[in-house]
C-alpha cells in the first residue's frame, strides 16, 4: 500500500520488537498525518477530481521539511534539518560545545563553538574559500582564498599575496634561517633590521643605485670589486680605500692620508694621478706627533706633548735622540732642566778649562743643506771631539756611534771655569804684589 510516494512498512511481530522499524513506522504515520491534513485543509470541487488528490498530496510532501532530534541519556543532542534547499546538522553537548554544519546548493558552512566563547568558521563558496577564528577576548584571525590572491588577516594585520606581489599592513614581518636566527626583520614603524649578506646586481636603494659592482648616488660611489668608496664634486674627488684616504683637486692628487702598523701618515703630493708619495707632512705614532719629513721617514722633525727631559744646560728646549724603543735613533724635543734632582755622580771640572779652550778653534761657515744661508761663527764637530768630547752629541747610524754636533749651550761651563782659574791668578798676583809692596 502507498499514498503519496510512501510505501506503508511491514508491520510483524518481529518488526514490533525492532527499535529502527518501530521508527520507520512512526515516522510513516507522522508522513501520513500530515498528507491528510493538507488534503482535507485544501479540499473543494476544484481538485476532487480523479487523480488530482494524489497530485495535491504529492506536492505538500515537496514543501515540507524533515526535522529530526536525537538526545541520550548524557544530555548529547543532535539535531537535523532538511528542505528542499538546505540541509543543516547540529551537534550540542551537555557542556556547552555545539557543532554546526550546513550546507545549500551556493554554499558550506561548519562552525564549531566552544563553552568559553572560541568560535572556528570554515565557509566554502564557488568564489571563496575562508577561515575564520575568533576567540573569547575578541581577537580575530581570518584566512581567504579567491582565485585572485591568498589573504590572512590578525586583528588589524593584514597579509595579502595576489599577482601583483606579497603586501603587510598594520604588521611587521619575521624571516628566520634554519639555525632559528633572525636574518630580517620589520617593526609596525617601518624600521628593517638585516642580519645577513645583501646580493644585488641592479636597482635603488634609499637614492643609490645598484649596479653589477658599485653602489652610487648623490655624488658618492662604492667600489666593490676594489672596496673604494669615492665621493666626487666636480673635478674634486676623495676615495677610500681600506687603509688610506686620498685626495684629488683637479684631476690631480694633492695628499693622502695612511694608517697601518707605523700610525698615521698624512702626504702632500702634487702633480698627477701617477705621481709617487711626495714629503711627509704629518706622521701620528705612538703618541708622538711627526711634522715634515721625507716619505722614507729621514730627518723626520717631531713634536710631543710629553717631552723628554735631559740634564745639564739652562732652562730650555733642544732636541734629543731617543735610545727607547720604539723611538730609538728618533729625535724628540726635551726640555734642559739644572736641577740636583735630575742629576748624579756630580763632581767639579778638574781639567784646566784654559787649555781645553785653547785647543778649540773657532771659526766661520756657510751651511752646504738647509734653509739657512750666510755666514755664522761657530765650531767643527770634530775638532770639538778632540779638545772637549763631552760637549760633543752623537747619534747611530748602522750600528755605529757617529759624531754629529756640538752642544753650544754647554760651552759657557768652561769659560766659566777659566774665568775662575784666571780670576784665582789674578788674585794671586796681586797678592805677590802687595807682599812685594810691603817688603820694600
């Protein structure tokens, strides 16, 4: 027997007993029900005829929608609703936990929601795919996919990737190598923190341009094959290298500044690119500050802000060569102190200072180097060494000690000695003259 498309089910003893056929038999009746109550509501001349009952009865059962609960004994429910255009499933538990999925023929939808207020949405259109995380404290994470492009969305942080390239709003950004270290980062400023090597052949960066092997712009260029970093202006440039620092007017280099294992060189130069290092001008060594010069380091005149001190002379500065090292066959200003202090095995002039002064020769000369010119009274070195050696200075040269000047300054000591000398034998004679006097 059937009625409207439902077949009536096999009613038996055994069937009586079955829970699932005890169901199919209520859900009959229920069926049956309300076929009849569509019928008799909608019943007049219009539809009695043959045949158009079962029609009426027929479409009501295409209207109408099913809807089934099922709970157990654990307070566990599990609604489920059908129609013609949407099937929805609903799953709760007895702690607050629902599950939902429903489904039409536009669109799937599943959401789970927890009992502390955390809320998971997966949405699936013919356009769209998107998924969607909300938690109690009302942040929110989203994922979308079109066929245009992938976005994922952090409260306001949004990353977005489509044909056009990868774009972050509102976010840093993280990129770690596979030691876990932090190679790149960006901060929700715009700061861009680097740890790692940059490869470029082309392009800008912050107004420089990239080239195969330099990094240009604004007047300044960076040599990377050769490491010279040049700024140019006009016909001037200066260039960089690793341990030098040269300068050029014209096209011409005009002066360079060195550091390496002997300090600081500063050279003036002039003349073309070519040209050899001309004169020192500056050298910074070991706190020993070196003006004029050759390139070689001969004749090198120096200035320290600690001079040493040397003992005897008056109170005032000469130069002296140093026997320390690193200054060792160097010249550095000291200042000629007097003091007892500064001095032992002090004893008197034994010598007669008359015929030390006899044996020295004064005389006149023109200097052969240098800048002086003229005529000057003076002695010769080494006349000077065989009369008076201690008013002699020598200096090394080859490991050998080679006389080099004499020691003007000193020289008033014997004549101050002679004029002793001659003043005990003046009052000698004088004395032999009075006695003399005095026995006429």
């Amino acid at each position: 027997m059937a009625l409207g498309g439902f077949a009536l089910p096999e009613i038996s003893r055994e069937t009586m007993a079955d829970s699932r056929e005890q169901k199919k038999i209520s859900e009959y009746l229920y069926q049956l029900t309300e076929q009849l109550r569509f019928v008799l509501t909608n019943l007049d001349g219009d539809n009695f005829a043959q045949g158009a009952m079962e029609k009426e009865i027929a479409k009501s059962a295409l209207v109408r929608e099913i809807r089934e609960n099922l709970e157990d004994d654990r307070g566990n429910i599990h609604t489920l609703s059908l129609t013609a255009d949407e099937l929805k499933s609903e799953i709760a538990d007895a702690n607050g936990n629902i599950s939902t999925f429903t489904q039409t023929a536009q669109r799937l939808e599943s959401e789970i929601a927890d009992a502390n207020g955390n809320i998971s949405t997966l949405t699936q259109t013919a356009e769209k795919l998107e998924s969607k995380i909300t938690d109690a404290n009302g942040n929110i994470t989203k994922l979308t996919q079109t066929a245009s492009g992938i976005e994922a969305a952090v409260n306001a942080s949004k990353l977005s990737f489509d044909a056009s390239g990868l774009h972050i709003k509102n976010g840093g950004f993280e990129i770690r190598n596979k030691d876990n270290t932090r190679v790149l980062y960006a901060d929700t400023n715009g700061n861009l923190t680097l740890n790692g090597k940059v490869n470029a052949t082309s392009g800008t960066i912050g107004g420089f341009t990239i080239e195969e092997n330099t990094l240009s712009g604004g007047g300044v260029t960076l040599y990377a094959s050769s490491g010279i970093i040049r700024s140019e202006y006009g016909t001037n440039r200066t260039d960089i290298h690793r341990s030098s620092l040269l300068f050029y007017e014209n096209g011409n280099q005009s002066a360079q500044i060195d550091v390496g294992e002997y300090g600081v060189r500063i050279f003036t130069m002039g003349g073309s690119e070519s040209n050899t290092k001309g004169d020192i001008a500056l050298l910074l060594r070991y706190g020993a500050l070196y003006i004029g010069g050759a390139a070689d380091g001969g004749e090198n005149r120096i200035i320290c802000d600690n001079p040493a001190t040397t003992t005897g002379g008056s109170a005032n500065v000469r130069w002296v060569q140093r026997k320390d090292e690193p200054y060792k066959g160097r010249y550095s200003l000291g200042y000629i102190t007097s003091s007892r202090r500064y001095k032992k095995n002090i004893e008197p002039v034994a010598r007669d200072a008359g015929a030390i002064i006899d044996k020295i020769r004064p005389v006149t000369y023109e200097p052969r180097t240098g800048e002086e010119t003229g005529v000057y009274y003076g002695f010769i070195a080494e006349e000077m060494e065989e009369a008076a050696p201690l008013l002699c200075t020598y200096i090394e040269q080859d490991g050998k000690k080679v006389i080099q000047s004499v020691q003007y300054d000193r020289v008033p000591v014997l004549l101050v000695k002679d004029a002793q000398q001659t003043h005990r034998r003046l009052a000698a004679i004088e004395k032999w003259m009075e006695e003399k006097e005095k026995a006429k």
